[in-house]
C-alpha cells in the first residue's frame, strides 16, 4: 500500500474485500430466500426484520475492530512490531469480552427489542427464535471481525475472502439440509448461519496463529494493555457509538415499515438485501481507504494517501453508478430471488426504485470519512453522521407519517427518509474534508 501504483493498488486491495463483503451480505440474504421461498412470506418478513436489530449490535463490534485495523495499519506501515502485536492482543481479548456481553443482552432482550420495533404478532414468533439462534452466536461474529481486520490491516484482504467463500457455502448447504430435509423453518437458517460463522472463526484464528509474520498470533500473550486499549478506544468508540446509533435509527425506521404490515416488511426486507450489494463498492472503498491511507501515514507519506483518496472516490462513483443502473432495470427478476408474491414484489420495488438515484451521494459520506478514520480524525463525521442519519431521518419520519392524519404515511415517504439525510450529510462531510488536510 506504501509503493507503486495507487489505483492499481486501492483496486487490488478492494476486489477481495468487495467479495468478501458480498459474501458475508449472502448470509442474510440465503436465510431470507430460502425461508421466502420454501416456508412463507410470513417468515421472509419475520427473518428480514430482525437485521437492524442483528447490525446494531453488530456494529458495536465491527466500531471497535475498526479502530484496532487503523492502528495496526499505523503499526505496520511505521515497522513497530511490539506495538503491532500489542494491540493484536488487546483487540481479541476486547472482541471476546464484547462478543460474550452482545450474546448475553440480545438474547434476553430480543422479544422486548421486537415489541418496541412495533413487529406484526403474525410475524412475532418466527423472528424471536431466529434472533435468539443468531445472537447466542454472535461472540463468534466477534472474533472472526476481529481476526479479518488484523489480516486486511497488514493488506491481506484475500485470505479474509476465501474464509468466507468457505462459510457462506456451508451456510447455504445448511439452510437447504435445515429447511428442505429436515423442515425445521426458521430455526434452521439460523442454526446454519451460527455453524458458518464458527467455521469462519477457526479458519482466521489458524492463520494468525501458525503465520510467520511480524503480526503472528500467540494465544497465552492475548490480553488487555492498557496503553493499547486507549489508542483502540481512541478511534474504534466514536466509530462504534457512530454504527450502533445509526443501526437503532434503522431500526426505528423498521418500526415505521412494520407500522404498514407484515407485506411492507416482507417487501423492505427482501429490497434491502438488493439495496445492501449496491451499496457495497461504496462501503468497501472506504474500508479500503482507511488502511491505505493509515499505512502511508505511518510511513510518512501524506502526499500518497491523499492522492489515494481522490482515486478512491471516483472509483467508487463509478462502480456505484454502473452497479446501481443494473440493480434499477433488474429490480424485479432480483426480488424473486426471495419470493413470487406480487404484492410483496410490488413494495419491495417501490422501496428500492425509491432508494437507487441517490446511492451516489454516499461516496461522500463514506469514503471520506474513511479516509479521515485512516488519521485518526473521527469526531466529525461521527458527529455529522448522528445528526443526519438519527436526528434529522427520525423528525422526517415523525412528521411525514403524522400530518393530513397519515395520509402521508406510505413506503415511498418513509423510503425517502433515506436518501434525504443522506444527501444533507454528504454536504457537510465534504465541505469538512475540504477544509483539512491529511497529514
């Protein structure tokens, strides 16, 4: 990341990341079309709406490797090997502690966490038990987040890539053998989701331990240091209370789906497995980014990362743009892949064909926070992204499905919560990012 060409490094670096990133997008989506097709749109519904509820506390974790991957970077790039492995250490020993914490608390408070959501009773039990599998399961969601950032910190992003193929193919033969053989509905794709990520787990957990590399994994030395935790916390908290306010306010936004009956859901769910792989060369350019630009600042090179940054946005723009036109002609043919009901097919279009012209404005309100994640600048955009994404999307919604007595309250209005906050957020992010300079 710290020689040769930019774009052919940024591309080299994402491709594996964008491929791993659609698999672990295939996850969600096999569980919902298969239950979709071979159960009910009852359980597509019931399965769909539990995915804000998974990613919010997903993201508490995700926010805290994140901010181990920068350093890391930061360590590699400088050649500080003690450093490198002390914060390898002290970031597994924190996934784990979190991981057993998010295990405990979503599977107390998964039913309370529905109810709240406003979920439909005809889809309440189906989605309780399949939050309940997923969440005794996420300590091991944890650990392998954690074990992948430290590989795409040090610039292996392919390795990460062919844990997953391996996951996401046992995932798929265990939701087929669950649900098709021996009929066990929803509680199959779930169980087969938590045995793909222990999986996962073991394979990252062997290559950090038998690698010879400067970022070998010793597991008697795994432990909290505190001079690490700090520098971690100083990076991987804001972006953390950044994703997991962002996921509550996604599921509040559920909850106004929810309000439109189990269709709607059935309808936003399977569209937003589609809007979640357009969106996904913007989030992967921003992961990419922030190691790029973390590993040539540790090496001293600031005219490079910021060159980096600018080729990271237009290839983001213009894989979105391809992607996204592709996704908006195909609509249709896409969503039967989780179910042949019109009426769902019907909403899940509305929503999407909603959502799609405006991908484009998140090139800004991801990548460049990325690249500020790679410096260690993380307060604005955490600050600007609460404050579209939460505060501004939850007082549209609040007003659009209140006023002419909700004459207003349909899936296009509530689908535009998005693209609005959006949009505002982009503007202030780059009017910031324009205002500083990596170094």
């Amino acid at each position: 990341m710290t020689r040769g060409s930019i774009a052919r490094s940024l591309i080299l670096f994402a491709v594996p990341l964008l491929l791993g990133n659609l698999l672990q997008q295939f996850y969600n989506a096999v569980d919902s079309s298969v239950v979709g097709n071979y159960v009910s749109y009852e359980a597509l519904a019931a399965v769909g709406s539990t995915a804000p509820l998974i990613n919010m506390l997903i993201s508490l974790a995700q926010g805290l490797a994140q901010g181990a991957s920068v350093m890391i970077s930061r360590h590699y790039g400088s050649g500080d090997v003690k450093a490198l492995r002390g914060t390898m250490n002290t970031s597994i020993m924190l996934s784990l502690i979190v991981g057993v914490f998010l295990s405990a608390v979503g599977f107390v408070f998964c039913p309370g966490l529905l109810r709240f959501m406003g979920t439909p009773e005809d889809i309440m039990e189906g989605a309780t038990l399949y939050l309940r599998i997923v969440f005794a399961g996420l300590i091991f969601t944890s650990l392998y987040n954690t074990g992948a950032s430290i590989l795409t910190a040090v610039g292996d992003s392919r390795r990460p890539l062919y844990f997953l193929a391996v996951s996401a193919l046992l995932n798929v033969a265990g939701d087929l053998l669950l649900v098709r053989v021996l009929s066990l509905g929803i509680a199959g794709v779930a169980i087969a989701t938590v045995f793909a990520q222990i999986v996962s787990v073991i394979l990252v957990g062997f290559v950090l331990v038998r690698t010879k590399e400067d970022y070998r994994l010793t597991l008697r030395a795994v432990k909290i240091e505190t001079e690490h935790v700090k520098t971690i916390a100083s990076i991987g908290v804001p972006t953390a209370i950044q994703n997991t306010i962002i996921s509550l306010s996604n599921v509040m936004v559920q909850s106004y789906f929810n309000g439109l009956g189990a269709v709607a859901v059935a309808g936003f769910a399977a569209s937003s497995k589609i809007d979640a792989f357009a969106q996904l060369p913007i989030m992967t350019m921003a992961m990419a980014i922030s190691t790029f630009v973390a590993q040539n600042i540790g090496a001293g090179q600031a005219k490079r990362a910021r060159s980096g940054v600018k080729y990271a946005m237009l290839i983001g723009i213009g894989t979105t743009l391809v992607l996204t036109a592709f996704a908006f002609l195909t609509t249709r043919q896409l969503l039967s892949v989780f179910t042949n009901d019109d009426k769902v097919l019907a909403a899940g279009m509305t929503f999407f064909h909603t959502m799609a012209p405006f991908y484009i404005t998140l090139t800004c309100t991801q990548i460049l926070p990325g690249a500020l994640r790679g410096v260690g600048d993380v307060k604005f955009a955490t600050i600007s992204t609460i404050a579209c994404f939460v505060v501004l999307r939850q007082i549209y919604l609040a007003v659009i499905t209140r006023i002419g007595g909700g004459a207003f309250y349909t899936i296009v209005n509530v689908s535009l919560g998005y693209p609005v906050t959006w949009g505002i957020c982009a503007i202030s992010v780059l009017i910031y990012y324009r205002s500083k300079k990596i170094s």
